[in-house]
C-alpha cells in the first residue's frame, strides 16, 4: 500500500482537535510545514481552517501527492 494515501478520518479527526499544533500535517508527512504550523499554532488558525476545508472537499494531498483515503 506504498502507493496509498492516508486516511481521510484520521487527518479530519486530528485537523480538528489538535490542528493547530500542525499534528495533521506530520501525520501525512509534511514535516516542514507541519513544524511551522506548530511554532505559529496554525497561523493563529486561520492555516487550519484552510487545512480543514481543503480535507472536507477532497483536495488535501500527503506528502507523495497521493490523495486521502476513505476507509
């Protein structure tokens, strides 16, 4: 499954608890910017509301460009 995004709930449920810590962004292997989202706690939210949009409609990526899976 090396060529199989993650899961589409797991990143929901961790934007929307604990978003602003970034964790979402670890968990699908954007490190970097997970990092930032954690010093800046998400750009005071407002990256995790954009965060959380882009995962409802479908468009958030991992860090392979492999789209989130619904399980």
């Amino acid at each position: 499954k090396s060529g199989e995004g993650k899961e589409f709930t797991i990143t929901l449920l961790l934007c929307i608890f604990i978003g602003v810590l970034g964790v979402h962004r670890f968990y699908t292997g954007h490190i970097g910017i997970g990092v930032v989202q954690l010093l800046t706690f998400g750009v005071f939210g407002i990256w995790t509301i954009i965060d959380l949009i882009m995962i409802v409609m479908g468009n958030f990526k991992d860090s392979n460009g492999n789209p989130l899976v619904k399980k």
